[in-house]
C-alpha cells in the first residue's frame, strides 16, 4: 500500500472523466493519460476508434474550453501578450478542432465578432465595451512585448468588448477579417506578406467564451448575444464543462483518468495528444516569417500594430498513440515522437510529417539550446524516454470493503460512496496578507479515506451554489493555485500520499475581489470512483493597494495605483522633479488640484481613454529616463 502511495504522489492528477462516463466506471475499464507538460501549453486529449471515426474528447484546456480564446471578436493574426482580450486563435489546437467537428452528428459553435469595430482594430470607436475580470490590455507598449509576458499584470482596469455572433446578413455582406498571406520574396529572402481580407464563414470550430455573464447596468454595452454564450456552447458540447482542465504546472507529472463507456467494445483504438503553445519561436516559425499584421488598406489599428507581439511561433503538434481496450488485463502503450504538426496556411486540414516537427526543423529528436520547452520538447520525456503514456485497464474486481466510512462531518453533498470517504473539516480562511487577501484564501481539510489508493482531490470554485454533481462539475472551475511565479496561475494540487484524517493545507489563488465563492472538493480514488463532494463559502474583501505617494491623475486614467505606467511616472517625479526646488513645488501644485480632479474623471471611461492619450507620451519619456 505505501509503494502504491508513494508512486502515485508522482503524479499531479487531474479527473477527467465526462459525467456521460461516470456510470461506465463500476465496469472497470480504464484509461490512464501520463505525461509531462512545459509551462504554459494548452493541450486536447481525444480518441477515435480503428477508423477513424471521433468517440470523445478526453480533455482540453481551459484557455481554449471555457475562456474562449478560438472564437472571440479580432483578426485570427492579431498580436497577443498578456491575457490578450482579442484575436480568434485558431490555430491554438486545429486538429482537434476539426477532428471533433467531423464527428457524426457534431455541431459547429456560432462565430463570435466585435460588435462594430472591424476584426483588425483592438482600441474601440464606439461604446461597446464592460467590466473584463480576466483579460486586459496593457497601455505600455514596452511592456506589452514576448521577453516581458512572464513580468507584467493586469493592475489597470480594463473594460473590453465581449462580441456579438456573426449572422447571415453579415456574410452575405462579404464579412471578413483582415489577413496577411505570405507570397514567395520575389528576390529569394524572406516570404512578404501581403494584406488582404479573408471572409469569415458563419460558424466556428471552437467555443466561445463561458466565463461571462452579460452586464445589466447603466453602463453596460453587451450586445444580448453574450447572455447566450454558456448556454449555446453547452448545446454543442454538452461534455464541455467535465472535459476542461486549467493549464497544468510545467515540468510536473500529469495524469488523466477516463472511463470507458459501457458499449464500446473490445478493439483497437487511437488516442492523439495535441499541444500547442504560443509564441514558441524557431529557425523556421518565428516573428520574423510571421511579423505584426500591418495593411495599407487601414484594416489594423495603431494599437494592432504597435502593442503586443507576434504570437505565431511553431505549430501545434500531435502525437498518435495506438491502443487496445481489452475485458480485463492491463496493457501499456507509449509515443516518443510526434506524428505531425499543422500549417499556419491550412490549419488543421491535414498535418505534416514527423521530420518538421521540432525546435530544429530537420531532426524531432534534436532540442534547440535557445528554445527550451519548445517544438516536441512540449512534452517531456520521462525516465524510459516516453512522451505520452496511455495505460489501459481491463475489469478490475475491487478488494472487499471494510465496511462503511462514517458519515462527513461538514456540509456534503451528492450520494455517499463507500469505497471512498468524504472531505472532513473543510474550511476556508481570508489570507493573512492584506495585499493579497482579495485573490487568495487559505483552504483547510482533512485527508479522505479510501480503499484503494487515491488518484487525487479534485478542488472547484463557482459563484454559483454547489448542491449536487452537476453544480460542481458545470459551476465550478477548478482551483488554481495562488503563486506569483511567471508562469502563472496553474492547477492547485493537494497531496495524496498522506495518511487519512491528516490535515492538508494550501491557498487557492486567482480569484476576484469583493466576490462570494463557493468552494467544493472530493476525493477521487485510482479506479476513477468519487467521494461526496463536501463544500465550504467565503467572500474576498476589497482589493488593498500598498502604501504609495499619490499620482491621482495618472491613477484614474490607468485605473489603478499599481499600474506599470503610473509606476514609471512615480520614478520619475522622485528622481527628477523632487529633488529640485521648482520640480517640488509644481510636485506640491498637482496635489493641490489633482485629486478632486480625479475623482471628478475616474468614472467616465471616454474621459479617461482621452486623458491616456495624453499621458502615454509621458510615459513613454520617462520609460527612457535612467
């Protein structure tokens, strides 16, 4: 039992099995995901049978599932940085995308656009925007660049334009996109881009954004179709919500558990690993081959072209892994190198060779030293040198059980399960630190009790109330873990190699001020069979802001004292304006006017937008100050 223990604690788990599968499990048949992500990589895991023919999506990462990242309002090339707000990726994951639109009976999801702008602008010409709680837009180009992603914030409030669907009186309108397409240079260099305008079709492979609900106040300019997102999204992929993981932590194992359904029987099939991730520069993908969009039919916007940078590095990558689902036995099943990539110039229609596939273009094998976790180095191998590892698993007979667990002694929901115990003392607690009380809570627990190992603890946080499978499963997200490391907020992992009735302690981070959540965990054993889900509440207070000397105008125009642009300003007042005579007494003239100023300016988002133009050459100047 320890062995078992300890082999498992390798493994950062995530359950992913759908709730159309979750009957199937008490058949035994399972399927076991391994495998070892870089940072920041968005990934689909699905399986098709010996023809070909799309069974089920495994999982898929909640960049592309629920924040809607494939079909959102701007040109399919505009620049990124980070958490852009706009530019339909769709080359994030095509050939999944595809794969599961081929699927008999599969729908395509409504194609999502800005309300008025064209798909090439990211500044707004009309009110169309609200309260954006995820994406931002930064209004410092210097540090809106790829060498700063891991360095900047969303400090500054940011309203942004959550979209409307594309209709039929729009393409037949001739709706389009601006594009860019690459043309052979005429003297052997480096391909040109030429601007054109690529019509876009009325429906999309991908969802649209599920973590919006649309805005009912005085202000609020949501188009209606933003109330229907979740809601349409589900109908086309009802399994969304079970399927969609959150970006899991580089360098550490993964593990994805999945059911086989009751009638699909014992064959051969084929599991694909897609994973993607932007901005992964080489020799042969980089933003030189592909700069910033710029046309001279003024179908991109100053900031289009000037903030952000050139996301389109290496293709998404596939590996294919053949497998058999036998009635019982186990049986493993391994790929080292990828089976192809997509195409910028046709994505996902079909996919290339092996030998194009890595940071070094000729060789799969070869890791390029100025790009690591890059090309096939995506997935990591593991000690045998494997990328993917699929595991699968016949009937298995559980051991006798030892009699029932005791009842859970907090609140808990959804019926009990003897073969795994329930989440005792559950709690949740304000972090200690005032400056990070509103994103982070303390989470408290006791371990689970299990009769076969444990495979992880599944952790979500909703809005909404969690009373029973489906709330959690389609309310909650799951929970991220509260750090301030480049790479992000990631999946919390609570440990499973710890004795039952043991205390377990983390933070959940990522989480919004002045919010009211909900909180629900359960524990999930190694043949995919779940314990109650046991839930707790808390309210994050309002966000509190260090201790800083005031730059008020600044302050309403970027929304918030800590804001990078209000930051340098502040520099550069201390080093050069304070230490004079002249440079004080104007310091002491701006007080005395600028914060009834302020507040009189903090609520009109046009007054702010203009005054933001007025400053950024400022900022601009003083970025250049020593």
């Amino acid at each position: 039992m320890g062995l078992r223990f300890a082999i498992a604690s390798l493994f950062v788990s995530i359950s992913a099995a759908s709730l159309a599968s979750a009957q199937a499990a008490s058949e035994g048949r399972l399927l076991t995901f391994r495998y070892i992500p870089a940072p920041r990589v968005q990934l689909a895991v699905w399986i098709v049978d010996a023809s070909g023919k799309f069974l089920a999506t495994v999982a898929l990462t909640e960049s592309v599932a629920y924040r809607g990242i494939g079909n959102r309002p701007g040109a399919s090339l505009m620049n990124s940085g980070y958490r852009w707000p706009y530019g339909r990726r769709e080359g994030v994951l095509p050939i999944w995308a595809h794969r599961r639109a081929s699927a008999p009976g599969a729908k395509l999801f409504p194609r999502v656009i800005f309300q008025s702008r064209v798909e090439g602008m990211a500044s707004k010409r009309t009110s169309d925007e609200s309260l954006d709680k995820y994406y931002c837009l930064g209004f410092d180009i210097s540090q809106s660049s790829r060498e700063k992603l891991d360095a900047v914030s969303c400090a500054s409030v940011f309203k942004s334009d959550k979209g409307r669907y594309l209709t039929e009186a729009d393409v037949a309108a001739g709706y389009f996109e601006p594009w860019q397409d690459m043309k052979p240079s005429a003297k052997g260099g480096a391909p040109e881009m030429v601007g054109s305008r690529k019509p876009l079709p009325l429906k999309s492979l991908y969802p649209p954004r599920m973590d919006v609900t649309r805005c009912t106040d005085a202000d609020c300019y949501d188009h209606a179709d933003v109330a229907r997102f979740a809601k349409d999204a589900r109908e086309v992929m009802p399994e969304i919500d079970a399927i969609s993981l959150a970006t899991p932590p580089g360098d550490v194992p993964q593990s994805l558990l999945f059911s086989v359904p009751a009638d699909w029987p014992a064959a051969d099939y084929v599991a694909f690993v897609e994973v993607g991730l932007e901005g992964d520069y080489n020799t042969a993908w980089n933003e030189k081959i592909y700069p910033t969009p710029f046309s001279p039919m003024d179908d991109w916007d100053n900031f289009a072209e000037f903030y952000g940078y050139p996301y389109r590095g290496q293709p998404s990558l596939v590996w294919k892994i053949p497998f058999q689902i036998s009635a019982t036995g186990t049986q493993q099943f391994a790929a080292v190198l990828p089976e192809g990539r997509t195409s910028w110039e046709v994505w996902g229609a079909a996919y290339g060779t092996p030998d194009a596939v890595s940071s070094a273009p000729n060789d799969p094998n070869q890791i390029s030293a100025d790009a690591p976790a890059s090309g096939i180095d995506r997935l990591r191998r593991n000690a045998e040198g494997q990328r993917v590892l699929v595991e699968a698993r016949g009937t298995v007979v559980p051991p006798p059980q030892a009699g029932a667990v005791e009842p859970d002694a907090g609140v808990s929901v959804g019926p009990p399960d003897d073969a795994v115990g329930p989440i005792e003392e559950l709690s949740l607690a304000l972090h200690p630190n005032p400056l990070r009380a509103h994103t982070w809570v303390l989470l408290h627990l006791r371990a689970a009790r299990s009769i076969v190992p444990l495979h992880d603890y599944e952790a979500r946080v909703s809005t909404e109330p969690i009373t029973d499978e489906l709330s959690f499963i389609r309310d909650g997200r799951q929970a991220k873990n509260a750090t301030d490391s480049a790479e992000g907020a990631t999946l919390l992992s609570l440990p499973i190699n710890v004795p039952a009735g043991a205390p377990i302690d983390a933070t959940i981070g990522d989480l919004a001020a002045s919010t009211h959540y909900y909180v629900g965990v359960r524990a999930t054993d190694e043949q995919n069979r779940h314990g109650p889900i046991s839930v707790a509440e808390i309210t994050t207070p309002e966000r509190r802001f260090a201790t800083v000397t005031p730059c008020f105008i600044a302050t309403a125009a970027y929304g918030s004292p800590l804001a990078q642009e209000v930051s340098v300003l502040r520099h550069a007042r201390d080093r050069y304006l304070m230490p004079l005579a002249p440079g004080r007494a104007a310091v002491q003239g701006y007080y005395a006017i600028g914060a009834p100023l302020a507040a009189a300016i903090a609520e009109h988002d046009t007054v702010r937008a203009a005054l933001r133009m007025l400053i950024d050459p400022l900022v601009r100047l003083a970025h250049l100050l020593p």
